[in-house]
C-alpha cells in the first residue's frame, strides 16, 4: 500500500471540455462536491471558464469541497521559430494562474499550427530542434512558477505515434505525462512505457481503452467525438489495457506524482442527482485502490 497516493480527477471524466457543441455541460459546483463525495483529493483545471478566471477564488472554490487544484492542460505550438515566443508567452500565463491557484504540475501538447486534436504532424530534424529547445525554455518557466512540466503524447499533437514519443524521450529530458489512452491511439503499449521509462513518468492520466475503436481512432476512421460515443475509454479494469501491471511498474520504481482519473466521455443531457459519470469515477477509484491503496475514503 501507497500511503502517498495521490488521486485526482479530470472534468472531462464528467464530460465538460472545450470543444463546442460536446453534450451537456455539467456546472462545476455539481461537478466538485461529486469528486469530493467519492473520495477523490484534487481536480485538473478543465477548460478555461471552467473554473473562475481569478486563481484565489479557484483556490477558494475548491477549499469549499476539501479539494485542491493539480494543475492543467495548455496545447501550444512549441516547434515553429516564429510562433515560439507566443507559445512561450501562454506558457507563462497559464503557469503563473496555475501556481498562485495551488497547483503543481503543468501538461502540456505540443500542437501543430493546423488540425490540432485532428492531424499529426511529422517533424525534420530542424523541428524536432526546435521543439526540443522550446520545451527547455517552457520547463525553465515552469520551475520559476514552483511547477512540474509534464508534457502529454496526444492524439492529434506532434507527439502522438509510438515513433514520435521514442524520438521525444530519446532527444528530450523534459517529463512525461503518460495517459493510458492517447499512447494506445498513437499505437504504443502503456504498460510498456511504464516499464521502460518509469523515471521520465510525472504525471499520469489514468483510463481504459476499448482497443478495437482506439486503433479505428488512430487510424482517423472516427473522429474524437465519434470514438467517445462509442465509448473508448472505460473505467479502470473495464478495457483491454493492463492497468494493474502498469500500476504496478510504476509504483516499484518509485512514482510519487499524481495519478489523474480522466475518462474522455460525451454526456447527452444532465443526469439525475447521483447517477451519472461520477459512478464510472468512482469504479475507477476503487479500482486503482484496490491495486495500490491509498487515498481518501468515499464520504
């Protein structure tokens, strides 16, 4: 057991993201007093207007329910010369917001400058170079805010396939963001990532993957929106990764982040007072617990 175990939890499990016209929106006071009620310690950022725009009254808001703020997701295109400093600079804002609002970690994609969570995009070794120096310079403005920079292979980003994500640990040391998910789109193997870059790993986004419409996903046979209607991700234990062993690779070498419950789904309309996605949240807690202990308990 991992008396340490952090546990935090993603708005997107409850189906709020930025993209338009994506089902019901549930209100975030709905949304944290349900993470709190299940346990869960901490929360992501979600899209911006999510949450307030001032950080005290983040800070503030998520006290109300005993939470406190992990951090957040910022997509910046990072491998282009003339956009860098616009990158850079939305870097800087979001890590400052993140930091005075309590949090501690920063993931960020790295996008391309068209078709962002569409396309990806394959590097020369100009770019790469680039990118590299790039996430450098974001990780030296992270450290100033007191943050952790984790950056997240995403569908759709410049770090996306199993080639990408070998090309970004061997050129880079900044740190990985391992989410389950997005590595089976790419066409990676999660468990093995964790056993074999375990000391790259400070961040972790934790869901099970429908392996059949995860591979149609990346093979762009559906898009996000459609992957989610057929349900891709899935509770802890309830997909075809092996969530346990990965869980336990990470664990024996000594991981100490946090491990982030983001299960991507679409919500059609609002569900009834404690039915819902935080039922699906809560499986997947009890899951993870069940394999490393830990955590707050269900109030």
């Amino acid at each position: 057991m991992n008396g340490s175990l952090r546990v935090a939890g993603a708005p997107i499990s409850w189906g709020v993201i930025e993209i338009p016209d994506w089902g019901y929106q549930m209100p975030a006071d709905r949304l944290l007093r349900e993470a709190a009620s299940i346990g869960l310690e901490a929360m992501e950022a979600g899209p911006e207007g999510f949450l307030p725009d001032d950080p005290g009254e983040v800070r503030a808001k998520l006290e109300e329910h005993g939470l406190r703020l992990v951090g957040g997701f910022v997509p910046v295109v990072l491998h282009e010369f003339d956009a860098r400093q616009e990158g850079l600079d939305l870097v800087e804002r979001r890590a400052k917001f993140f930091s005075a609002a309590g949090a501690d970690t920063l993931v960020l994609a790295a996008i391309p400058v068209v078709g962002a969570f569409e396309q990806t995009v394959d590097l020369d070794e100009a770019g790469w170079r680039e990118l590299f120096e790039s996430l450098r310079r974001a990780e030296e403005v992270c450290r100033r805010h007191g943050l952790t920079l984790a950056l997240h292979p995403h569908f759709g980003t410049l770090v996306e396939t199993r080639d990408q994500l070998l090309r970004f640990l061997e050129g880079s040391e900044t740190g990985l963001c391992l989410d389950t998910g997005h590595l089976v789109i790419g066409g990676s193997d999660p468990v093995e990532v964790a056993e074999s870059a375990a000391e790259r790993v400070v961040h972790v986004h934790l869901k099970d993957v429908d392996l059949g419409v995860a591979r149609r996903l990346g093979a762009r046979e559906l898009d996000f929106r459609g992957a989610c209607r057929e349900e891709a991700f899935r509770p802890l234990g309830e997909g075809d990764v092996d969530v346990r062993r990965l869980l336990e690779a990470l664990e024996s070498a000594g991981y100490s982040g946090w491990y982030v419950l983001e299960q991507d789904i679409l919500v059609e309309k609002e569900p009834e007072e404690g039915e819902g996605p935080v039922n699906d949240v809560r499986k997947s807690l009890e899951f993870l617990r069940s394999v490393v202990g830990g955590g707050k308990e269900e109030r």
